[in-house]
C-alpha cells in the first residue's frame, strides 16, 4: 500500500516537473520567436482614400488651394471639382513652419535615445507622437507626447510582448496594431495603434471577466500638469498658469475619453466610468468600470488616449444632465432619448464657406457624414439654428432657437449620410457668415423614450467626420 502511495506521489512530481518544463519551454519559445518588425511604408499610401476610393470618386488630381489644415480638394474627371472639409485636423504644422499631412501609419522607431528606452514603434507623421514598447511592464507603458508627456501602461505581474499585427479594429476596419497577448490577468489582448489625437486602444476579451473594472497606471513628466475628471465622464490633462492679473488660468491639455464597450454580438453600451486616483508625484491611478453585462467572450472595448487640438467644435446637449461642463471633448454623443442622460442633440458648426468664398450657384452637392455606432430604428434630422451658441458654455438650458430642417435621415446604415446642400447655398448667399458660425442641430426627429443612438462626434479618431462639397 505504501508502495504504489510513493509510486503515485513520483508519477505526480513527475508530471507536475514535465508540465512545468513543458510550459517554460513554451514561453520560453514564444519569446525567442518574438522580433520587431521592420516596416516598410509606401510613398503612395493616403492616408484619407484608398486608390480604389479615389478612382471610384472620380477624383483626378488635388488642387492646392484647397488644401488647408481640415481640408482638401480635388479635380475630378467630369470637370467639377470637390472638397472636403473635416472636422478636425488632417494636416499638422511642423518643424519648418510647413502644413503636414498627420498619417497614422505605425512606423519604427528611429530616435536612438526612445530605442535605449526599447520604444520600438511609433506614428508615420504627426506632431503628437505615441510611442509603443516592446514590453509592457509595471515601469513600461505606451508613452504620448506633444508639449508634455504622460505614460500609460497596466499592473502586470510578467512583461507582455508587443506584437506588431493587423486585424480589425472597434468599426470592423483592418488596421495595424501593436498587440500585448494576454495582458490583462491572462484573460484579454490589449491592443494599441496610433491615432491623430494619440493612441486608441482596444481590449479582446477571450474569457468571461468576472470583475467589472480594470486599473491602468498613468505618469505625467511635468509637475505642473494634473488629471482631472469632468461632469461627463472623462479625463482631462490640465494646466494651471497664472495670469497678469493673478487669476487663474486652466489650460486642457489632454483627454482621456470615457470607454465604450461592445459584445460578440456587436450590441454597443456606453454605461461605462472611469474612476481618478492620485499616487502622488504625477503618478495616477485610472481604474475602468464595464457594464458587466457585456464582459463576456468576445466583447470588445475602446478607449481613446489624446492631446488635445483644435477643430470644428460640435457640442452635446441633454436635458437630464443639462449642465454638462466641456461637453464638446467628448468624443461620442447620445442622440434620442436615454435613461441616463434624458433627451440628447448635437450641435454642429462649419466654418467652410465664407473662408473658401463659395457660391451658391457653383454649390452642386454638398453632404455631411458621420457615424453611427447603433442602429436603432429612428429617423435622424438636422434643424437650422438661428443664434450664436458656444462649445464651452452652451448647454440645454440655452435653449437654442432652431428653424426649418435642414436634412432628414432614417437609420439604416452605421455611415450617416446627410444632404445639406441647401442649407449651404444659404451659407454662401450670407456674406457676413453667421449662419454658417451658427450651423445646424442633429435630433431625433421624436425623441421616444429609450430610443437614441450613439454617434461618433468631432473629437473622434475612428471615424472621421467630413464635409463633402461638389463643385461645378
């Protein structure tokens, strides 16, 4: 009896050892087999159309004075010409004073003193700069730079690999990503690419998650720089400066955008949160709760990591949370009628016509196209607004006089396609441009209880929304 007790004990000490080898050698494979990718770029690549987009447009070559920092414009085959207008920048003044198209390809790293920091990728083109690792670790994150610098990175107990891959990202497009296996408690990929804010980033979650938040670790170099969080659920990277006059001064520097989360079954909810803990010395704390619900196998979730530039501001009104501070940072808005934020509208502003000196009699087709996460059955309209508004004061408790509709929209594709050409000839026919300053409303047209949708906004960087003018 004694005997095959001992014989038991071998045989699982031994099997216990095998599996022990067995799994070392497999990391230990995994890690040899890992090496940095050198990536070659294509001088043809555009960073706004494919080639089969522009043939398809009938686009035949870029006319120069139509390329600003949100713009650009084409020839096309027919003889009309096109523009478009972004709402925010496509192009970034660098070094030497020149406008520079941001593209947001990953490229290799080339600065030596970033490589002895084994940052190994970076963006193509683009003053703001996200730089990956070849490891995540408790000291190593995904580090982003403008005119400061903070580092994110996740409370790992091993080193993760970066894997230099293309797959789908949050919207279904291919894109190529920086992928840390199994990041996150073994159990979720975390993925990064750059953006023209920053760094999205997205976790795959492989197995059910039983807790509803995770923690990311956050460093900012500079002293004088602090997190807050807003009344709308994001971050913001501030600035305090004294003024001539000894007020106080905040600059926002940076967001740190509320995440969205979806399921295998491609259902989007934004009941999300981010909680801020200080550690002190410019260490932070980020800890992101999930709507549970959706923490299953296969759910995905997005968050966006950015600097802050200017742009055509668009700003989110809801009349459950009527004073909402900074609402125009955030980068999705809640159109329709939420339990949480009661009714939702969008303000949208241009600024296009009067600065490019457009007619109306040259103005063919204009459209405005937007994205929308959610499809619920609803119809979408855009309202005139007749007064001036502001993005960082304006809210519900305004309430905006609006005029005739300008489009209207039914739900039946997640691209928003809005045709205002005649709201636009009647931007080009006033001179002084207010009512192009003052723009147009997005509503539901019926604002039903529980029906409302969640549209990617201006400050967005998976898709970008733009402005499209024919010409004739």
């Amino acid at each position: 009896m004694k005997l095959k007790k001992k014989t038991a004990l071998i045989t699982a000490i031994s099997i216990g050892v095998a599996l022990s080898l067995s799994l070392g050698a497999f990391f230990a494979y995994y890690t040899l087999a890992w090496k940095e990718t050198n990536i070659k770029l294509h001088s043809t690549y555009n960073e706004l159309f494919s080639q089969q987009q522009l043939e398809r447009k009938g686009h035949s070559k870029i006319i120069p004075e139509y390329s600003t920092d949100v713009s650009i414009g084409y020839h096309n085959y027919d003889g009309t010409k096109t523009i478009y207008i972004y709402a925010s920048p496509i192009r970034f003044q660098n070094s030497s004073g020149q406008l520079s198209m941001i593209d947001t390809r990953i490229a290799n790293v080339r600065d030596s003193e970033k490589r002895n920091k084994e940052y190994l990728y970076t963006i193509a083109n683009s003053d703001i700069k996200p730089f990956f690792p070849k490891q995540l670790t408790k000291q190593k994150g995904v580090l982003i730079s403008k005119d400061i610098s903070y580092e994110i990175g996740l409370y790992n107990d091993q080193p993760v690999l970066g894997w230099y891959k293309t797959q789908k990202n949050f919207i279904g497009e291919e894109k190529n990503m920086i992928v840390y296996k199994k990041a996150i408690n073994h159990k979720a990929d975390i993925s990064f690419y750059p953006s023209s804010l920053g760094t999205n980033c997205e976790i795959e979650f492989n197995h059910s998650f039983k807790d509803d938040s995770l923690s990311f670790w956050l460093h900012v170099e500079e002293q004088d720089v602090i997190l807050k969080k807003e009344p709308g659920g994001y971050l913001t990277l501030n600035r305090c400066t004294i003024d001539k006059t000894g007020g106080t001064v905040n600059e926002i520097l940076g967001v740190i955008q509320k995440p969205i989360i979806k399921n295998a079954q491609g259902n989007f909810s934004e009941d999300n949160s981010i909680e801020l803990f200080s550690e002190g010395e410019g260490s932070y704390r980020l800890q992101f709760k999930f709507d549970n619900t959706y923490l299953k196998k296969g759910a995905k979730a997005f968050i966006a990591f950015e600097m802050k530039r200017e742009n055509q501001p668009d700003n989110a009104l809801y009349s459950k949370l009527a004073n909402l501070e900074y609402a125009y940072l955030r980068n999705y808005s809640i159109i329709g009628n939420n339990s949480e934020y009661g009714i939702g509208r969008l303000m949208i502003r241009y600024k296009f016509a009067k600065f490019f000196d457009l007619q109306s009699s040259e103005i063919k087709e204009a459209n405005y196209y937007a994205y929308s996460l959610t499809q619920n059955n609803d119809r979408l309209e855009m309202l005139s607004v007749l007064e001036d508004w502001c993005s960082l004061t304006g809210n519900w408790d305004d309430h905006y006089k609006t005029g005739g509709q300008a489009s209207v929209l039914e739900l039946k594709e997640q691209t928003l396609k809005f045709n205002i050409t005649e709201e636009v000839k009647k931007w080009c026919n006033d001179s002084g441009g207010q009512m192009e300053h003052n723009g147009v409303m997005l509503k539901s047209t019926t604002e039903k209880e529980g029906i409302y949708n969640i549209i990617l906004s201006n400050d967005n960087t998976l898709y970008r929304n733009v402005t499209e003018v024919v010409l004739r």
